[in-house]
DNA sequence: AAGGCCCTTCTTTTT
DNA sequence: GAAGGGCCTT
C-alpha cells in the first residue's frame, strides 16, 4: 500500500528514532530502554536499508536473542517487505551458527548431519566422561562441571588451553578433553560449540570468512547487552569487511551473567569499533509513569551504567499493589482469584496478564491454584513439553534416523520399550566399540544387516546378540527409510516398529496424557513436511525449552523473569518478593551477582504497561519446612507513594504466635538428660543462627557413629548448609 | 532384566 | 516434599 511512497512507515519515529532508523553506513549503538521502540527500530532500519539505501535483502544479517524474536521479527518485515524479507539471514546467533556450519561441513571435524545436544543431553555426555575417567559423580557434580566447561567454552578456551588452579580444575581439564572427544565421536555438538567452532572456521580459512563477511554487508544485532564473547567475536569477523554493524541494547536489562554474557561488550564496542554512532532512546511508550518510577527507583541503585531517565506520555496510572500473602499458597490464591475477578468484571480478558517469577519451580502452585478455578493458562518454558519423557524418546529415535554416531539418544532408547537389552549387552557394546574404533550405533547397523555373519556376533553372550541386531535392524530401516519416506511417514514407521503406542498409552489417564503429547510431537513433524528431519531436528534442539506451542489464545501466561525479556502485558504480577528468592540466596555473597537481580526485577516491571502486583509470602516451605521470609530488599527502593499495600499485615505478636503453636519443637519439648546421648539437639522445623550465614531453618538432623551431630539446615542467605553441630557454632532462636 | 521400595538429596536463570 | 538413585526381590 506504500508503493508510491515508499518510507512512509517513517513518519511515526520520534527524533531519535528516526536518526538511529536513517543513520548511514558505519558501526551504530542504539541505547534503547525498556519499551523505546527497539524491535521497531530495528525491523525499519533494516526497511530502510532495503528501500532506501538499495541494499540487496540477502546481504543482510539480523540476530536475535530467542528463536520468538526472530519469528516476530520475521513477521514484521513481512508486512514492511513483503517476498524480499524471505531472503533476510535472520536467526539466533547459534541458529546462524548452525546453518554456516551445516554448509561448510567439507572445513569441520564433523559431517553435516551432526546432532546438537540440548542442556540434558550435556549433562549426560558429562556423565558419561566422569565415569569413562572413573570419577565420582557425587564428588563432581555433572551440572557444575558442566557449567565449569561451558564457562570456559564461552570464552574461547579449548581443553588444552584450559589451565587449573585448583584442583578441582584439573578435573574439569580432563573431563572437558573426554567431553569433546565423545562429541566429536558422536557426530555431535553442542550449544557453546556451535559459536565456537563458527570463529574457528573462520579463522581457520580466510577465504571461507571472507565469504560471509563480504556477503553480509550490514550486520544487526538485538539485546547486544546479553552477547558472550564468542558471539562479540563472531560479530567482529562477519563485520570485518564492510564494517556497517548496528547494535541495540540496554545494559539494565542484561541479565545473562551467568551464561557468561557480558554487558561490557557494549564499552568494547564503543571503543573498538571506530567512529560509533551512539543513540539514546528514552522515551517509554509502554507503561505508565507509576510504573517506569519504581522501576527507576530499583535501578538507579545500580553503579556502571548509562544513566537513563525513562518518560512516559500515558499519564501517572494506578498504584502498585503490594500484596503480602500468608505463605506461598495465599500468594497463588491471590493471583488467580484477583485475574478471575478482572474476567468476570469484564473489564480484562485472559490474555492481559502475566505472573513471573525467579525460579521455575514457583510455577507449580500457580498452575495447580489455576487449574483449580477452571481458568486456562499458558506456561512458558520450563520443560512442559519437550521435556517430557515420551517427546525425548521420540526425538531419540528421529535422531538416530538422522545419525546413528549419536550414543546419548542410543541409550536413552535401546531399550524402550523394554527388549531385553540390560546392563550386560550394553556394556559389551560399548566395550567392542571402542576397541573397533566405531561408534556403537555403527556396530548396531552392522549386527543388523550381516546377523550371523557378523564378525561381532560371536562377542556377545547368549541371546544378547540376538536382541542387538534386532534393533540394529530397525536402525537400518530407518536409515534407509530416511531417505525414502516422508517425515511424517518416517515418524510413523519408527513408532509402529517399536510399537510405542502400546508402550506408552497404558490405559490410565497418564498414559493417555503422554499418548497425546506423541501425537502433539507429531502434528509438530508435519508442519516440517516440506523442509525435512533435519531441519525438524535442528528447530527442536535450538526452539525447544524457551518457545511453547500451541498458545491459549486468551490465557494468562505464567513465565520465568528472565523468560519475561521482550514481552509486555497490561498487567503484570511479580510473585516471591521475598529475600532468598528475588534476590536469589545464589547471589548475595557477589556484588555483580547481586546488580544482576536487580536488572532482572527492573525487567520485569517494565514489562507492565498499566498495572503491576508485587507479591510475596511471610512464610514459604523449602524442603518441606516452612520457613519466614524477610521482604525483598528491592522493595525498600520503591517510593511508597507510588504503592497500595494489601493483604495480611505482619504484626509481631500474630506472626510469632503462629511460629510458636506450629513450631515442632514447642510442640515435643526435648528432655535434656537423654538428648546429649541419644537425640539430635536440633530438630526440623527450628530456627537457627549462625555467625556467618546468619539465619535459618533445620531441615534434618541426626546423630553420626562419631556421635557427632550433623545438621541440615536452610539459610536464608546461602540456601542448603550441611554443619557438624559441635563445630559450626549454631544458635537456637527461641520461638518466644 | 524389571519393577518396587527406601533412602538421600536438594531448588536459579537458558541459547 | 519430590525426585532420583541404589538396593532388593521376583
């Protein structure tokens, strides 16, 4: 419709907006606070650059942060664009990553049907190494190691590289080497390698980087706050030649520390790209200005940073409610029944809220206090789907389809539905494959096609060999069926062979449930009837936990805070206001850590566009004990007239008279003559101080053969402590 | 080999 | 308090 004037789409830019949508060629930073206009920004400029600067749509790149942002972006563009968006370069950066990497197979220590491992499948690789090296797995915890490698993966250092300084490290030096070796020998990598092994390619062969980087002549980049890196030096090769890179960020809302993002990239881009353009977006056109003040008043307690003085036109607005509910299960009462109230009103339909929360467990009494008033939701991440046990399997088996090498969905699967095949025939497998050099799922294909002929036959004992080279069978059908079914057929065809069906849908309820989920996987499937298993594959590794399917087109969504990125909802409700939740115990001892959790609560204010709950519980169960909480220290930077509190008023007597008739150990006095020899001198359920950790909960207790005490308790500052009771100078706190 | 029961363990956030 | 691992029986 803009065809006679083709920039109109201009016209409703303010001035800064418009200087960063028009800028010309060169290294640009957009400063954009929360609600400024970012995506808008950045799906016009690209517009710009297409109408306007005459650039050619596939000599543009444009990455995003989540695989939805780009699915958004995409749309947009299609409606500015119209046919010429499809030939944009648009993704994540491992989704960019992957697709480089599947073309330029020929220069890599991997061939192009390798898997990507998704963050259980890590998990289970470093499983796997700890024990292949005899290691403890008790003693070395699969998921800190892990965090260890990636950590160093993120910044480009290789195992070799890699260099101990303590001696856990060394652990980690020759568990990192294992692990990449089992990837390599899987045909496999994963998410870290898909960045990293981007850059080697490129450094490793000018003429390839030269490729894409003389192709991509302007280089965009969203949420650049929230780059590691590897992905800054991704950035820096692809840019390399034409140097027209234009990034957008917010430093306030980096809150990927921990995955090794480093908002400091957005100095290193200002001093390492010359001659940047810097633009500063400030106008809010989001929420109201009660909201965009407290959000300040929590932000503006962060040091190193832009500062931003966030306006609205939308007027002051309603206050912000503080709720303050009797323990977690008042906090999800109040949620739900307050959103029931709004719908029943009239006055707001499903789809306006959104609960948030810090950790992914909270959601399950939301959903439970949901499902009780009959009222849909829609939950993102968090496993719901491709975390359950039937979708994994099923995608096991497409993936063996797809590479065979691929052991970790080998194990998951070779036995489901129960064949026979135990501990023992697997560990003559394995055994036999290292000593050939193959994979296992190699062998597997070689029992099936040759049986009896099979020099390997005679290394298995009894019936085993029978049972492998009946899967090896299937597995070569697959193969074959690969090629020459459709992906829907394929799927069918892997399900009918093992009789899934059967397997999974027993009759109960649950059984029917997982059935169900199959079938969702496979409506999933044909949605990718044109581009293939691959192509399936890939979207399910790189999609898979952030994005849910099938929305409820009027439901609340109930969503992490980090989940929360990007989004916006007329009203918002933040739940577990609570020190020790938001801000997490992980975080208190690390200042960094700690301005973490304050970006991560300003993020999700600013999400709100008209009204914002702010919730917490007095008490709340950690390991099943119910323990105070002290309100959240965020909650102190809130002007107070910009809140309405509600809801249950602490009032010292009632609080502590509560503890006291609950209290376990008021209710079984210990007798002191018996307690020194036979009982613990701490029970669960009672309050404790301790000099450095200050308060806490007992969880459990109980007497070692030494006769030492040993005590689990619960701080509120550092979570779950293990102390020698005789050691660690506990304090009772009466319940007075 | 498989299923059941008891025991320990332990809660960040995710491409 | 729930989930996962280890150990038991069949």
């Amino acid at each position: 419709m803009f065809e006679n004037q083709p920039l109109d789409f201009l016209k409703h830019l303010n001035p800064e907006q418009y200087r960063a949508v028009t800028a010309g060629e060169g290294p640009i930073l957009v400063l954009a606070g929360p609600g400024s206009g970012k995506t808008r920004v950045l799906t016009q400029r690209i517009a710009y650059l297409v109408k306007a600067m005459g650039v050619r749509p596939h000599h543009i790149l444009a990455v995003t942060f989540t695989n939805k942002a780009a699915r958004e972006m995409q749309h947009r563009l299609e409606t500015l664009l119209g046919e010429q968006s499809q030939s944009i370069w648009l993704g994540t950066f491992h989704a960019v990553c992957a697709r480089i990497l599947r073309r330029e197979a020929a220069y890599l220590p991997f061939d192009q049907n390798f898997v990507i491992m998704d963050a259980d499948d890590q998990i289970a690789l470093v499983r796997q190494a700890l024990k292949a090296l005899n290691l403890d797995e008790k003693l070395y915890r699969p998921a800190g190691i892990h965090a260890t490698i990636s950590m160093a993966k993120n910044n480009l250092i290789t195992p070799e590289e890699f260099t101990p300084r303590t001696y856990r490290d060394e652990v980690v030096k020759r568990v990192y080497q294992q692990y990449q070796t089992f990837l390599r020998n899987n045909n496999a990598v994963d998410f870290d390698d898909l960045l990293i092994e981007t850059v080697r390619l490129f450094r490793e062969n000018p003429p390839v980087l030269e490729r894409y980087a003389g192709r991509f002549e302007h280089v965009l980049v969203d949420e650049f706050q929230d780059t590691n890196l590897v992905q800054y030096e991704l950035l820096k090769l692809l840019t390399s030649v034409h140097q027209n890179v234009f990034v957008v960020g917010d430093e306030d809302q980096s809150i990927y520390r921990w995955r090794g993002a480093d908002y400091r990239n957005v100095l290193r881009f200002e001093s390492e790209f010359p001659d940047v353009q810097k633009i500063l977006l400030q106008q809010n056109y989001r929420s109201t200005q009660t909201v965009l003040d407290a959000a300040q008043g929590v932000i503006n307690r962060n040091h190193q940073r832009t500062p931003k003085r966030l306006f609205s036109d939308r007027g002051r607005g309603e206050p912000i409610v503080l709720y303050e509910a009797v323990d977690e299960f008042a906090e999800a009462t109040f949620v739900v029944d307050t959103i029931r109230q709004w719908i029943e009103s009239g006055k707001a339909r499903g789809s306006d809220f959104a609960v948030m929360y810090r950790t992914n467990a909270q959601s399950r009494l939301l959903e439970e206090a949901f499902l009780r008033a009959g009222i849909p939701y829609h939950l993102v991440g968090a496993q719901r789907f491709y975390g359950r046990r039937e979708v994994k399997d099923v995608i096991a088996f497409l993936r063996l389809a797809q590479n065979p090498d691929d052991e970790i969905s080998l194990l998951r699967v070779i036995n489901v539905p129960p064949r026979g095949i135990g501990e023992k025939s697997l560990v003559a497998l394995q055994l036999l494959a290292r000593e050939t050099h193959q994979s296992p799922g190699h062998l597997l294909l070689e029992l099936g096609e040759k049986g009896h002929d099979s020099p390997y036959w005679a290394r298995f004992p009894g019936r085993s060999a029978m049972l492998l080279a009946d899967f090896g069978g299937l597995l070569a059908n697959w193969q074959r069926a690969r090629d020459t079914l459709s992906l829907i057929e394929l799927f069918d065809r892997i399900l009918a062979d093992v009789g899934y069906e059967a397997y999974i849908n027993d009759g109960s309820e649950e059984g029917q449930d997982r059935w169900e989920n199959v079938q969702e996987l496979r409506r999933l499937a044909f949605e990718y009837r044109e581009r293939g298993l691959s192509a399936f594959l890939e979207d399910l590794a790189l999609v898979s936990d952030q994005d849910t399917l099938p929305q409820d087109q009027n439901a609340p969504t109930l969503l992490t805070l980090h989940a929360a990125k990007g989004l916006e909802f007329p009203q918002v409700f933040i739940i577990g206001l609570d020190e020790g939740l938001l801000p997490h115990s992980r975080s208190r001892d690390d200042p960094e850590e700690m301005a973490e959790e304050r970006r991560l609560f300003y993020v999700g204010l600013t999400r709100a566009k008209d009204r914002v709950y702010l919730v917490r519980a007095l008490r709340r169960s950690a390991y099943g004990v119910a323990v105070e909480q002290e309100p959240s220290r965020f909650l102190a930077d809130i002007d107070e007239r910009l809140l309405q509190r509600q809801g249950y008023r602490r009032t010292r007597s009632s609080a502590t008279t509560w503890a006291a008739e609950r209290s376990p150990s008021s209710r079984v006095p210990p007798s002191p003559a018996h307690a020194a020899i036979l009982q613990p001198r701490y029970r669960p359920g009672q309050r404790v101080r301790h000099p450095a950790w200050g308060e806490g909960m007992v969880v459990d207790s109980r007497i070692q053969e030494d006769g030492e005490e040993t005590v689990d308790v619960f701080f509120e500052s550092v979570g779950f402590k293990r102390v020698i009771a005789s050691i660690a100078r506990l304090e009772a706190i009466n319940p007075d």
